[in-house]
C-alpha cells in the first residue's frame, strides 16, 4: 500500500476545504492509498515524521504549496505534491489543469501520472509559479483575508 499525507489549511481560500477533508481522503483510499489527514501548522516541518511517504497532498492556495515546497526542499526531499485548490487563485493548481473541485481533483492525484515541474530557487527560498517582489509582494501581503476572499 502507498503512504500519503493530506495536509490541509483550512484558512486558504473561503475556509471550505475542512468540509470534505474525509471525503478527500476517501478518494485516496479507493485508489489503494494509506492516507494520513494533517491540518498545517505554519511553525513546523509538515515532512518531520513523513519522510518515506510516496505522496504529499496539499490542499490550500499558492501560498501552502510555497510553504510545503520549501519545507520539502530544506529537508533535501523529493516526494511528489498533489495539490487540490483551495486558495483565493489557485495560480500553480489551475497552471497544471487541476478541477477546482476537492474531490475531482483528489481523483486526478490519485490516478494520474507523476510530472516533474520547474521549482526556482532565489536567496535560498524556492517558489514553483511565481517570483516577485516590491508592490505586487506588499500588496498581497498586506490585504486582509476578507477582503482577498470578497474580490480574489
């Protein structure tokens, strides 16, 4: 049986994906997974403990596959991410033609194939879609969620 972690953040996005974290992992199982639930927490490592794990699923917006990425890489890993959109954009999510949909795309996951993708490194923090810095970085840092969930 294939090891997988299901890490969610249930602040991405309009904080729905909570909802249906069970019936996530259900998709998973039925595709012969053992599966893991875990909600993220920002002040630790989500691959301490998972470190021989054939699969990490995210569950969260651009900003949570930022975070795992980087997690990943600093401890020197390379599993693969199955990332289910759960953010205000979805950026890297809908770049790979992942359904906005939990469950369809945990079924996309869990049945497809595993492709490499691009991950850039600047000043040691690594990024997978995008790059940026001065007032697109400050703005979208500094708008409250709220606000981020009402206009995008």
């Amino acid at each position: 049986m294939k090891s997988a972690v299901f890490l969610y953040n249930t602040q991405s996005g309009k904080c729905k994906i909570e909802r249906c974290t069970e019936a996530v992992c259900t998709v998973f199982r039925a595709y012969g997974y053992d599966i893991k639930p875990q909600l993220i927490d920002f002040g630790t490592n989500p691959f301490d403990g998972s470190e021989q794990i054939d699969l990490m699923v995210v569950a969260g917006g651009d900003g949570t596959v930022n975070y795992v990425v980087n997690a990943m890489k600093n401890k020197g890993l390379d599993i693969p991410l199955g990332v289910i959109p759960a953010g205000t954009a979805n950026d890297f999510a809908g770049a790979l033609g992942m359904s906005r949909h939990p469950l369809e795309a945990a079924r996309q996951i869990a049945s497809g194939a595993v492709d490499r993708v691009d991950c850039g490194c600047v000043n040691g923090l690594y990024f997978v879609n995008i790059f940026s810095f001065g007032i697109f970085t400050t703005t979208s840092q500094r708008t409250p969620d709220q606000r981020k969930h009402k206009i995008g």
